[in-house]
C-alpha cells in the first residue's frame, strides 16, 4: 500500500476512512495541518513547513517533543519488553513508576506512602477516581464543577460539563454528578461554600471532584483559598477531594502539582498528559491508607483493570519523564517564564476586542468577546488560523472557544515566547 505524501493525500485518506466527526478539516484548506515530524518546541509538517508548538500537543510534551531521554527509555524498554501482563504479570518499570509517583506526591506532602492505579487515558485515571471514592463511603454521588472538563469515557462524561459532549449520549448517561459553579471571584467562595456544605448534609456524596484550574474550560483560574475551602468542607462532611491534575500536574502551573500552590493535599490525585512525554498512561494516586480502606485485596481477579495497565513502555518513559522536568528544572522554568509571558499577554489585551489575559506558570489565556461583551469564538478561530499560516500552532479553549490558550513545551525559550506574542499582537491588531 503506498503512503499518503502530501496534506491533502493524507486527509483524503482520513476523510474517507476515519469516522465521521473526529477530524475539523476547513474547506478553505487552512485547517489542518499534517504532522510529520516534533522536537523540542518544534513541529513539521509533511510539506516540510516548521513551527512553534504552543499547545505542547494538549499538554503533553512538557518537557519538549521526542525529549531524547525520554525516548531512549522507552526504545530500551520495546527491545526488552513490548508488553506486560498487567494485572496478572507485572513488569520491573511499573514497579519504579509506582514508587516515584508515591514520593512525588503523598510521601513529599508529608501524607505517607501513595497507592496507585495507573490506566492509559487520562479519563480512565477520573473513573478509578470515582470508583475508588465509592468504594471507600459507600456513597454514589459525586459534585462537580460548571465549565469541567474531565474526559470524556462515561464515568468522566458524567462530570464534564459541556453540552456540546454530553447531549448526544445522555440516554446512556447515569447521572450522579450534582454540579456547582466555578468561582472566579473572591467574593464567590462564601455563597459556594454554603451550596456545598448544603449538598454534603445530605450524605450522599462521596467526593468533590475539580480541576485546580480549568484548562480545556478556558484556563479559568479560581481565586485563591478555593482548594483549601474544598478540604475544609470535605473533611467536615467525610467527602474526598479528587483533584484532576491530568493538565496541571508536572509542573505546567509553576509548580510540581496546582495543589502545591496552596498547599492542599488531596484525598486522590489524577494524571496523565505529561507525565510520559508521548505515551498514553495515566495514574490515579491517592493515600495508602485510603487506597487500603477502598479496595480488597485480590482474590484472583482484580475488579478494576484494562489489557494494557502499566503499559512498560509508558511505565519506562514516564520515569525518564520525570528525570528530566527534575534535571531541566523545568517547573522553576515555567514559573518564570510564565511570569514573562504573562505580562506580555497583559499587553496585548489592552487591543480592542480583547477581554482579558490570565495565566499561572506556563498555562496561559488570552479571551476575546466581542463589543456586546459576548465571548468571541469566531474571532479567536479565525486569529489561531492565521497564526498557523504564519507557523504559530495554539488552541481555542473555553465553552465557544473565545479563548486563545498557550501551553507550550516547558522547555521554550524565552525568544519564542516573544515570537509567538509579536505575531499574536500583530494578527488580532490586523483583526481590526
Ligand atoms: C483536566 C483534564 N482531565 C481529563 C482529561 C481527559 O484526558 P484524556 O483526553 O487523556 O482522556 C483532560 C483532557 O484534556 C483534561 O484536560
């Protein structure tokens, strides 16, 4: 069979043989773009165009594209083992991993040793979450968060809270998710503390579930005392605290994990993105006492597992993985250069028809609305298009993507932020 070369061959081939509604591909031809080839903050297309990665692929290449340790681990780690047999036959990598997640997490956070489930998406890592937290109280219902965004297999879909994805399914959905809204204001912390305190009475939650700080929801950041109000009122109410950290974590936020900024332990963390570089493996970690109170021990059959858990190649990478954000010290990087970056954004939102700029570390939001104050979508598409053309690659986040968003690579140089923030300020400027 001969391979596609070019753009259009290949997404012909996609658009007859892929399922309908996976791949956007704009009639203009401006979108999207062809993958060939990433290193660092560097992608190619098959056309042989570069460009400057400012969505480090959803969040994932946090530590730069084909990071050659990172890839190094996991070539050793195919000419050795391909595969395991997860439940059943365990491998040394997962063993290592498993003990690295411990100590990055509870054992530093001064809670005693971690346990975890890995899985490979990040949403398989929200459902053994939510099995876990029914498991350990008994009780079935969780909260979750308005503008949430946590996967999108059923249990996750349950908690993600945007039409768009749920209408279609919710004939099959089961709901037990009762839905708050995400402050973004100091003086909204009072009002929700009430509410949740309101649901919690009721005795029929076993959790909170929330992302630190809402990525795919428009990198939303809420004020500060927020997580620590959402320990004080689960440890009131005998509810866990499951932080998904899947986009947060490994430093993306300026600091190893979101949480860390206020320093809240959680009952259960999620994750997954970065914590391999470019395998798909996931982890939900929580304490050991917790993990120990939640689940029997095996009698034989595990009763929650996948054919490919902790996968030995992603088990591998993610070692090397967190190798490296330590040795490029990249969380301290983030911070700073988020810093930076901010500022800038600060800047550029003063053009008309941009609303505002926010961002922690290197997770960054620039939102538009238009002049009757409605969130502009279109303009932010249309921006992002142009910024492609121009060899700029970054994403649209929030419910009507009226927010153009940059997580890049850690690794990015100072230089490039300035590239890509001259090029943002001379696009939307030209908008007009
Ligand atoms: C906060 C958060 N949770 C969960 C997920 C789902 O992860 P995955 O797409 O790997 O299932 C995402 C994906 O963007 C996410 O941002």
């Amino acid at each position: 069979m001969q391979a596609p070369h070019t753009t259009s061959e290949t997404l012909d081939l996609l658009q007859r043989y892929e399922s309908r509604n996976v791949l956007y591909r704009d009639p203009d031809g401006t979108w999207p773009i062809v993958w060939e080839r990433a290193s660092g903050c560097k992608v190619w297309d098959v056309e042989g165009r570069e460009y400057l990665d400012l969505t480090a692929a959803f969040g994932v290449a946090a530590a730069g594209h084909a990071n050659p340790a990172v890839v190094a681990a996991g070539q050793r780690q195919m000419e050795t083992l391909l595969h395991a047999m997860g439940d059943v036959h365990p491998h040394r990598a997962k063993a290592m991993l498993l003990r690295r997640l411990s100590e990055i997490t509870f054992e530093k956070w001064g809670a005693g040793p971690g346990k975890c489930i890995l899985g490979s998406a990040g949403f398989e890592s929200v459902e053994a979450a939510l099995k876990t937290a029914l498991m350990a109280t008994g009780r079935s219902r969780i909260i979750s968060f308005e503008g949430a965004y946590h996967g999108l297999g059923y249990g996750a879909l349950t908690a993600t809270h945007r039409g768009l994805f749920r209408n279609p399914f919710r004939p099959q959905l089961t709901e037990f998710a009762d839905v708050v809204p995400f402050p973004s204001a100091d003086n909204d912390l009072p009002t929700l503390r009430v509410r949740l305190a309101t649901l919690l009475q009721r005795g029929v939650h076993g959790a909170i579930l929330v992302e630190p700080i809402q990525a795919r929801g428009g990198i939303r950041i809420p004020p500060a005392g927020f997580l620590s109000m959402l320990r004080e009122v689960c440890d009131e109410h005998g509810a866990l605290l499951i932080l998904d950290e899947i986009y947060t974590g490994f430093g993306r936020t300026g600091a190893w994990f979101a949480c860390e900024h206020e320093s809240v332990v959680p009952d259960l963390i999620c994750l997954g993105k970065a914590l391999t570089g470019g395998f798909p493996l996931s982890a939900c970690v929580g304490s050991a006492r917790l993990m120990d109170r939640a689940w029997p021990a095996s009698e034989g059959e595990a009763i929650h597992t996948s054919t490919f858990l902790g996968h030995p190649v992603g088990c591998a990478m993610a070692c090397a993985q967190l190798d490296e954000l330590n040795r490029l010290n990249l969380t301290a990087l983030s911070k700073k250069r988020g810093d930076i970056a901010l500022r800038r954004l600060q800047e550029i939102s003063k053009i008309k028809g941009c609303f505002t700029a926010r961002g922690i570390g290197l997770m960054l939001g620039l939102e538009l609305r238009d002049i009757q104050g409605k969130p502009d979508g279109s303009r932010s598409i249309r921006v992002i298009k142009k910024l492609l053309q121009r060899g700029f690659i970054l994403l649209p986040e929030g419910e009507h993507g009226e927010v153009i968003s940059l997580t890049p690579p850690l690794t990015i140089e100072p230089v490039q932020l300035n590239q890509v923030a001259d090029a943002l300020e001379k696009t939307l400027g030209d908008e007009l």
